[in-house]
C-alpha cells in the first residue's frame, strides 16, 4: 500500500536550518506530484510545497517563499524540504503527502519547533 515516512524534525533556534526527507513506497513515485503539509497547534493543516512529478515545478506558500526549497529524487523515492530562516511560527508538525487514485495518504508527521 502507499506509504510515506518522514523524517529530519527537531529544535532550531529562529534563523537556523533544517531539511525534512520523506520517502515514499507503494506506487510509481515518479509518476505523482509530492507535496509538503503542516499544521501548528489549534490551527488547520495547511499546504507549505508542492513539486510536480519530474521536479520541473514547484511551488511554495507565500509565507515560506524564499526561505524554503522543495525538491526530490526519484531514483531514491523520497522528496526533501530544505528549511531555511526559520521563524518562530514556522512551529509545526510537516507532513509528507501524495494523492493517488483520488485517495490522500498522509506520514506520521514529523515535529519543527522554532526557539530560542
């Protein structure tokens, strides 16, 4: 079945980097666009990236353009999110998605805290 991992989270002190993985298995990772969800505490999950099939597209929400870059590698099955000038708000559990045959399949999430 499709399944999706991710990994790379952590505490960051505002400014600071970090780039999340998510690796893919279950279907033709080279055929789907990838996406990059979070969702802070009492707020909704919200779309942060996407990059289409081949990578030749991507696009950022308008909160984190600039800052941060999604790219992936089909030969390894897995899409990154290079985090860059990390902002207190940018706090979040990010969650790796794909869509695939109509149905969302979501990873167990994986943890941003930004503080000093």
């Amino acid at each position: 079945q499709v399944q999706v991992v991710e990994s790379g989270g952590g505490l960051v002190q505002p400014g600071g980097s970090l780039r999340l993985s998510c690796v893919a298995s279950g279907f033709v990772f080279s055929w789907y666009d990838m996406n990059w969800y979070r969702q802070a505490p009492g707020k909704e999950r919200e779309l942060v990236a996407t990059i289409t099939s081949a990578g030749e597209t991507t696009n950022l929400a308008a909160s984190v353009k600039g800052r941060f870059t999604i790219s992936r590698d089909n030969a390894k099955n897995t899409v990154y999110l290079q985090m860059n000038s990390l902002k207190p708000e940018d706090t979040a559990v990010y969650y790796c998605n794909v869509v695939v045959g109509f149905k969302y399949s979501w990873g167990q999430g994986t943890q941003v805290t930004v503080s000093s």
